[in-house]
C-alpha cells in the first residue's frame, strides 16, 4: 500500500473514532431534578436534588437545594450542614445536626424520598 492510502485509511479512523465519543457521551442520561418533602419542627422541608445513576447504576447526587420556612435561625444552618454532608457521602444516611432534631429528621425524609424517585 502506498502512504496516501495509508494516510487515507487513518484519517477515517480517526474520524469514525472522534464520531463514535460524541455519540456516546450524547447518549448518556442528562441529570434530572427529583423532590421529596419531610415534616419539619412548624413546617414542610422540601429538598430538591439534581442528580442521576452512574454506568455501575448507582445515585450520583450533584445537587442539593433545601426549602424551607420554619425557624430560619436554627434550620438555614443545619440545613448547610446537611446538604454538605450529603454531598461527602452520595446518601440520604447522613447525621442529625445536634439543636435542630426535627429539621434534620424532616431534611432526611425528603431527601430519602427524592433519591428514592431517581429513575
């Protein structure tokens, strides 16, 4: 074979190749928004989180947004805490915040009930 033949050949490999990831990662699921609500200490906590499953199938959380009204002083700190913590570990089995029982268990529930509708 001559080098342009050769030449030919590899530059549609290439391309055939460059085509195929594209089409690949295109396939892929695009993260989702799911919700869930729990019972806070006055009020519902509704946590929505942005995520999807990995290729082992597995939930990957990407984003965590917690809503909530009751008692902004106690909750809006304990709910930053949830939320990282459940960032660090990608489950909704994350520890209570101490001083803020019922935000934490009602942040819990939804957050359980969100990862739980991932698809």
């Amino acid at each position: 074979m001559d080098k342009n033949k050769i030449r030919k050949a590899l530059v549609s490999l290439f391309i055939l190749v460059g085509l195929g990831g594209i089409y690949y990662e295109n396939s892929k699921p695009a993260p989702v928004v799911y919700e869930g609500t729990g019972e806070g200490y006055n009020d519902k906590i509704t946590v929505k989180i942005t995520a999807k499953r990995n290729s082992k199938n597995e939930v990957r959380i990407l984003k965590v947004e917690a809503i909530n009204e009751d008692t902004p002083a106690i909750a809006g700190p304990a709910l930053e805490k949830l939320i990282s913590q459940t960032l660090a570990k990608q489950s909704y089995e994350v520890d209570a915040v101490s001083g803020a029982t019922y935000t934490s268990e009602g942040y819990k529930e939804g957050l359980k009930k969100a990862v739980e509708s991932v698809k």
